[in-house]
C-alpha cells in the first residue's frame, strides 16, 4: 500500500551520475568510419555463407555464425524501407542537448545491401515520406570518423 | 547420485590490461569458437545459451543485446545473469537439470579497461545510506581487511605473501596478466590505497572473457572423451549493509561451500579436494576465504599459506593459476576459477599442473566483500 | 525430464509514476510480502530468489545487492536476471528452472523497476555506441519506424491501433494495481493525443512506471500442499534475434522470435488452435500495433487479419480470448517487472484469485514477453500437471 505522506515531508537523496567509457572499436567499425571519412564511401561486408551484404559492417553474420571479411561498396543511395517523424525532446548523446523537433528518421535500405540501416531524413514531414521512397546520402564536409558524417538522407527523383 | 551435468568444453582469453585492439563482440567470438571446438559442438548443437555481464560496467543497457551474433543465440535462447560468471554457470546448470536443454553455453565478458572500475563499484551500495558515503570496492575492502586481521593477528606481510605466491604461480599461467618474481618488502612497499590495503595487495583491472559448454550425462559421455563432472554446487547472498555483516567471518561461503561439500559428499575438503580456485580480489581475502571454505581453522589461513600447504606442490594448492591477483576482468573472474579447475582435473592445466589433481573447486563472489558467494566442486 | 512445477502465488505492489514513498528496496519488500501472504507462506519457507531488473534505468550497478534484503534473499541462493524488457519474464523462466531442475523446492521471483529514479529513455538509448548514440529516439522512435512498415503491409488502421487503447486502459479500471486507469477513454482522445513519433501517440505508448511484481514457484508436492489450484508451467521458451534494427526489416510483421517461440511452446502442450484452446492471455504490449501484429504472431488470426480481432472484440473481456485483463504494459510499465506481472497476471487467472478482472473458468493461460525490439519469451500455464 502507498504510505501516506506530504509531499514536503519526503526526502529525496539527490545523486549525479557520471561515468566515463572508452568503447574499442573493434577493426570492422574502425575500417567503416575511416573509409567513410577519407573517401565518403560507405562499406559493408559480405557473409561468405548466406552472401548477405551487411551494413552496419560486424565481424560475425550472427544467421550463419561466420565470420565476415569480404569488403563491398554499398549506397550511397538507398530505399526507406520505414520512416516517422519525431515529435517528442530527446537528449541527444552526442550534444547531451535536446535535439530540434520535429525531425524525420527512418530505416534506409542502402543500394547494395541486404540490412537496412536507421539514420536521419531530410524531410520531417510524415505526409511527405513514404515506403519505397529513393534517399541519398548527404555527407559532411569536414568528417569525423563517426557515424554522424552522414548528416541525413535526402529524398531524391529517378 | 550420479552426476548429471559435465563440462565438457572450456576456454578464456588472456587477461590484459587493454583489449582496445578489437571489439567486445570479436574478443567474445574467438573464446566461444575456442570453447565450441574444445566441446567438438558446433552451433546447431546449442540449446541454450548464459551469458554474465553488467550494464554498468559495459556502459550500455541490456548489454547482453550485442552478444547475441557471437554467442550463436539467434533464434535460441539466451539469458542473462548481471553478476559474476560463476552465477551465469549455476543458471546453466539449472538448464540442463530442468530438461529443457542438453547442451548449454557458458559465457562472461568484461572489459575493466572502458569504464571506471572503482567510480561504477561506488553505484553497488544503497544510493541512500553507503554510496553517498563514497565506498567503494577499495575502500570497503578494507574495512573488511582490517575487521579481519585486528580480529586474528594477521600481519600485512602474511597479506603480502599472498601476492608474491600468486605471482609467482602466474608465471605458469599464460593467460595472466601480471606474473612475476615479488618480494614481501615489494609489497610493504607499494602505494597505500586504503589502509592496510596497498597498491601490490590488489587485483589489476583486466579485459577478458571465457566460456564453458555444459552438458547433460548422455551427451556428455557421447561427445567427451574427458568430461569433467559438476559434483556440487551452492550459492548464499549475505547482508547488503556492511554493518549488518561480520565482515571477518562470513556466513554465505560457509553456507555455500556447506552445501556445495554436501552434493559432493566431501567431509574434509583439505583432504580431499586437490586444488582450489577462489576469487580474492585483494590479497586479505584469499586468507580469509580459505578459511571459511574450511581448508583450515578460523585465523589459520596464513599460517597454511606460510607452511606451503596451499601453494603448488602443497596439501590443497589454492589459486595456482595466479587467481585474481594474476587478473580480474570483474564478472569473468568466477568462471575462469570454474575453467582453471576443469584444465587442473583434465590434466591439462600446463606447467601449473597439480599433479594428479582429481576433484577440484571453483569460486566466485558478486558485489562488495563477497556479499554473494558461488561454489561449484568438480572432478572426473 | 525436469520435476514439475507451478506458481503457488503472486504479489503485486500499486504501481504507478512515481513511488516516492518508498525506496527500492522497500517497493520490492512491498511485492514480495504480497506473494508471501498470498501463497501463505514466510520468508522462511522461501530457498531461493530470483531478481529480475534493468539497472541502468536507476543508475545502480547489480542492484540485486541491495534490494535482495527487500526479496528476502538473506542467507539464501539468489541472483539477478536482465534482459531488457523480457527481464521480467526471464527472470520467471529462472525461476521454473530453479524447480524443475530439482535444486530448489520453493523460489521466489521478484521482478522490479522504479522509472522516477532515473533517466529511462537516456538509459534505453544507450545502445551501440558507434551507431544509433547518434541518430536514434529511444524506443518510442524506434517503434514508430516498424509500426509505419507494419501498417503499410497488413492495412492496419489508426482507429483499430486507438481501440487496443481504449480496450487497455479500461480492463485496467478492473486491476488496482494498475498504472493508468481510464473508464471513459475514447477511441478519438486516443487519436487526439499528442503524436510522440508519427504514427504512435502518446496515448498509444506505455508509461513508465515503478512498481515490483513477485511469484513464487513450488515443485510438485510443496504445490499441491499448499495451493487449492496452482498454475503449473507447461512450457517456458525464449528465442532472441539480431540487435540491429536494420537487420530485422518488417519487425513487427514477421517477429520472427515470437513466432517460433510460440511454436515450440505450442508443440510443448499440444496447442493447435490458440485462440480457442488458451482461455485467457497476458501478452507484453508495448505499444497498441504491437498487440495487433503480436495476435498475428501468436497465430491467434491469419497475418492481416490482427486488425479484426480487436474490431470484432473478440480479445475483450466477454470475447472469445480475453487479452490483458490486467490492462497489459500499456497500462503498466515497470519495466524489470512488467514480464513478471504477465506471469503472475497469468497464474492469477489460473488461481481463480483475478477479482474483477477475472475470466470465468480459466485453464489454460498464454503469457509472453518482449524486449531488446525483437526478444521473445513466451510460457503456458495451466490448472493440469500435465
């Protein structure tokens, strides 16, 4: 039963939290994000058993327990496979500020590819987005090495 | 009673101090093949995976979630226990028991090296009372180190000569972390952590993983030429508030190795088990853990220490692989104890062999000053 | 073969947005006295206790520490289980297998959540650091990508997604230890709330709420002794599936994971035709399309057809299959403790203990769990051995 208390009378112990990781990369993700920030090229790799082109890159295909070590080009155009428009604050974790709302994000099948990949669309209109809507991939100028370098995807004509 | 369940396969990585040269899921990956191919199953062969790990010290929820590629847990089932390893192996157990699984995987990970270890030890206590106080896993180790050796008479240098026999074992382990030649006076020497506690007296922060395959006895007898057999096992939760416990006794192990001798039908374990691994994340607490696993009387463990009786060529040889002091990657440390003890009674454990060893016993602990305790006795 | 076993009682502590008046530990003390009290029973009689617990939501490293004293886990074997949302139904399924392997007699499940302590949605956006840190929306985000490729291949409607809604909130006026109870709530106030991602609403999503749920497992004899009509566990099954949102396209449509976990703990039983054969079902909801492709999942309806269970009704309380007589996760979302509430909601139903949520004459009770986006737990209870 909820004990029976004012509201002032409650204590509450405040704590902070802040912890700090260093999370290794592993050589898959390492390889990605500097072909990315060197050449703009986005890479998958290809399962030698189910021949499935994965993007994100991983060393394992977790279907066929394999491990993966052949190299394709994939997009940078690609199919929204999904989509939605975000209308609620969200703490970015990059920034720890809430991100501008509303923005659109969806699951991107890149050309070339077999997994769809989540990143952030252009268009934040949802009467404007739809399944089997062709995107492009809008790199930044200066890249980083990280997933951000892909700054959105942009809806194309074709 | 017969039996019922066997190691059949078992494997673990080295222990370094910074595995930043490849992922998490890569480091995972090659141990499970390792522990696959020492088993000779194969994924398909797999009905159930248990895996340990804690989000804290991943720094992601659910961290589990990124082992399922490498663990081969697609369309099966895995679970979770977030403590120490040796807890993820008694889930394990308890699968193949329970018949709803004749081969089951064993996996833990962790990587010391990403997070703060000490910072995240602080986020175990009650956020009310202890944590705002600032203890962590030093600093309440050694409230528990003094409580204990005010109590018996244990000298810093009987501490001291814990890690130098643990080091020098680690020189036969090739998977430690640390292993070297030590000197008491090397000890006495190092840093001051927290009184009496120093710098040489702890356990490095490590990366690393291990796996063990467990089978049920049909299975194991047909695929194992040297399956190793889980003889006993218990496990007991002690008091979360320090001060509720008697930190120089300890009633979980007792409870825990009691039930565990009981399974096993071991009366006198110094007798009769041949070599023990336990994990002591601080010199101290292998003293006082081999005391409350009843290999000497209460105050003893020193002295059996100093007698040789618990290093390699002794009566019970207690961590010859170098224990924790060697490495201790957090929650893998109880499973690795369960892969020493299974190498020491296949007969393979290398140059730090007991020799003929045939009934062994594997310890783990999970939160502060071994508030929960796993024993498991195994033998061929 | 395993031993049989069974849940001889369950407890439950009100759940709701913010328990300030108690700590965690003491939430969990709440439930776990619940289930003592109703299986008649004392800690004492208790061997063994499972915890099951998301700990970064409260910030607190092996949480299982500290509020263990809470479960009454002093002195005894216990250990903590997280699996994201089917935590809680894992936690359950340890706890089965704690007796059924024969090393426990009597063990207790607590599963627990307390949202108001912590950050939920940045604890659930943790995920790959390399990847979705950067681009994703927590799990509402998430969800609202499947559920656009969910509606764009079964023609699932917003009103049949709303009425699921409707359905939850007022079976949950039946529950008093339900989160959010709304009587009156409409199909249009459904409609009408806040668009958190398109297409979901915020009346459409679960809560976060804080609130324990403890069971407590008995073998054979101790249940029989003890309880007038236990609810033994005929099946237990788990399936996980890839991690990547991107690997699992059409999510909620194929679920794969649900699927063949519902199959092999159908075959278990001998179930045939669900939707006839279980009388009562607890199923983890964690938004209302869920629910419709879960249906579908279930094999409760032909694919497509998920959409017309809820407008026929025949998964409300007088239908053919009640689902969530409790209210479900959307009325209630501890999130350690919502798979443990299926569990204990399912073996209420078999007890014949539910009150006003009570189906007449259950046997037979499906309960499923979901997390990590494409995890799947699912256990059959029933009033028979065997």
């Amino acid at each position: 039963m909820r004990r029976e208390v004012q509201q002032e009378e409650l204590l509450r112990v405040p704590v902070h939290m802040k912890l700090h990781y260093r999370f290794p990369a592993g050589a898959h993700y390492e390889r990605f994000f500097k072909e990315m920030k060197e050449t703009g090229r986005i890479m998958g790799v290809r399962c030698p058993e189910c021949r499935r082109v994965l993007v994100p890159p991983r060393p394992v295909c977790g279907e066929c327990f394999a491990r993966t070590e052949e190299w394709v080009q994939v997009g940078p155009k690609g199919t929204v496979v999904a989509y939605t428009s975000i209308c609620f604050s969200f703490i970015d974790l990059t920034t720890g500020k809430p991100r501008p709302i509303p923005y659109g994000a969806g699951l991107i099948q890149l050309d070339g590819a077999y997994s769809a990949i989540n990143h952030i669309l252009e268009e934040g209109d949802p009467g404007k987005l739809y399944i089997g809507m062709r995107v492009e991939a809008v790199l930044k100028e200066k890249r980083e090495g990280n997933i951000g370098d892909i700054l959105y995807f942009k809806g194309i004509e074709e | 009673m017969n039996p019922q369940v066997a190691v059949i396969g078992a494997s673990q990585t080295k222990f370094e101090s910074d595995k930043g040269y490849e992922a998490i899921i890569e480091t995972v990956f090659n141990v499970v093949l390792e522990a696959m191919a020492d088993a000779g199953v194969k994924r398909d062969d797999l009905d159930s995976i248990v895996t340990s790990s804690v989000d804290l010290w991943d720094g992601r929820t659910a961290s589990n979630q990124m082992l399922t590629d490498v663990v081969g847990a697609i369309m099966k089932p895995e679970s979770r226990v977030a403590g120490d390893g040796l807890g993820a192996a008694f889930q394990g157990i308890m699968t193949i028991l329970a018949g709803v699984s004749e081969i089951t995987l064993v996996v833990s990970q962790c990587r010391g090296s990403m997070g703060a270890y000490y910072e995240i030890s602080n986020w175990v206590f009650d956020p009310i009372y202890q944590q705002t106080l600032g203890l962590d896993y030093l600093s309440a180790g050694a409230l528990q180190a003094n409580h204990y050796m005010k109590q018996f008479g244990i000298s810093q240098k009987d501490c001291a000569r814990v890690v130098i026999k643990n080091l020098r074992d680690a020189q036969n382990n090739p998977y430690a972390q640390v292993a070297r030649e030590a000197t008491v006076d090397e000890v006495m020497d190092s840093p001051m952590l927290a009184y009496p506690i120093k710098e040489m007296d702890v356990a490095p922060i490590s990366d690393g993983a291990c796996a063990v395959v467990l089978a049920s006895r049909e299975k194991a007898k047909a695929l194992s030429k040297k399956p190793i057999w889980i003889l006993g096992a218990g496990s007991c939760l002690d008091s979360h508030y320090l001060g509720d416990r008697d930190l120089a006794g300890g009633d979980a192990l007792i409870r825990a190795s009691k039930k565990a001798y009981g399974m096993a039908g071991i009366s006198d374990p110094l007798e009769e088990l041949d070599v023990a691994e336990v994990s002591a994340a601080f010199s101290y607490q292998e003293l006082l853990w081999t005391e409350l696993l009843g290999f000497c009387g209460r105050g003893e463990g020193a002295k059996i220490l100093q007698k040789g009786m618990t290093s390699l060529g002794g009566t019970l040889p207690v961590n010859p692989s170098g224990g924790m002091i060697a490495g201790n990657p957090v929650t893998v440390a109880g499973l690795t104890r369960l892969v020493e003890a299974v190498l020491q009674v296949r007969g393979e454990a290398g140059a730090r062999q007991v020799r003929g060893a045939r009934k062994a016993l594997a310890h783990g602990t999970t939160g502060c000053c071994g508030q929960g305790q796993y024993v498991m006795i195994v033998g061929n | 073969m395993g031993k049989r076993a069974a849940i001889i009682g369950t407890g439950q502590t009100n759940h709701c947005s913010s328990r300030e008046d108690v700590n965690e530990m003491e939430l969990v003390y709440e439930a776990a006295t619940a289930a003592l009290k109703d299986a008649e029973m004392t800690i004492k009689d208790i061997d063994a206790v499972v915890l099951a617990n998301m700990e970064l939501f409260e910030g607190r490293a092996l949480p299982d520490m500290w509020c263990g004293e809470g479960a009454g886990a002093f002195m005894k074997h216990a250990f903590k289980i997280s699996t994201g949302g089917t935590s809680g139904t894992s936690g359950a399924i340890s706890g089965y297998y704690h007796v059924a392997s024969g090393l426990f007699d009597r063990v207790m499940v607590v599963g627990f959540e307390k949202h108001s302590e912590g950050d939920a949605s940045g604890g659930m956006a943790l995920t790959d650091p390399f990847w979705d840190r950067h681009i994703a929306a927590a799990a509402i985000g998430n969800f609202a990508l499947s559920v656009s490729a969910y509606m764009a291949d079964r023609g699932v409607t917003e009103e049949q997604s709303a009425k699921v809604a409707v359905k939850a909130r007022r079976n949950a006026c039946n529950n008093p230890h339900a989160h959010l109870q709304m009587p009156d709530l409409t199909v249009k106030e459904v409609l009408e709330s806040p668009i958190l991602a398109y297409p979901v609403h915020r009346l459409e999503m679960c809560p976060q709420s804080d609130g324990a749920c403890a069971i407590i497992f008995a073998s054979e004899e101790i249940a029989k002794k003890r309880c007038p009509r236990p609810a033994w566990v005929r099946a237990a099954v788990t399936r996980h599936d890839h991690i990547y949102l991107g690997e699992v396209k059409n999510r909620l449509s194929t679920m794969r994971s649900l699927r063949e976990a519902a199959k092999a703990a159908y075959e278990i039983v001998g179930i045939k035709e669900p939707l006839k054969e279980f009388d009562v079902a607890e199923i983890y909801d964690p938004l209302t399309y869920a629910e419709i492709a879960w249906y579908e999942a279930l094999g409760f309806c032909k694919d497509g057809e998920g959409g017309m269970l809820i407008d026929g009704g025949v998964t409300q309380m007088d239908g053919e299959l009640p689902v969530n007589p409790s209210g479900g996760v959307i009325s209630t979302n501890p999130v350690g403790a919502s798979g443990t509430i299926r569990v204990a909601e399912g073996a209420l139903q078999i007890h014949g203990r539910g009150g006003k949520r009570q189906v007449p004459d259950v046997n037979l009770a499906l309960v499923t769990g979901y997390g990590v986006y494409c995890w799947s737990d699912v256990l059959i209870l029933s009033s028979k051995p065997y």
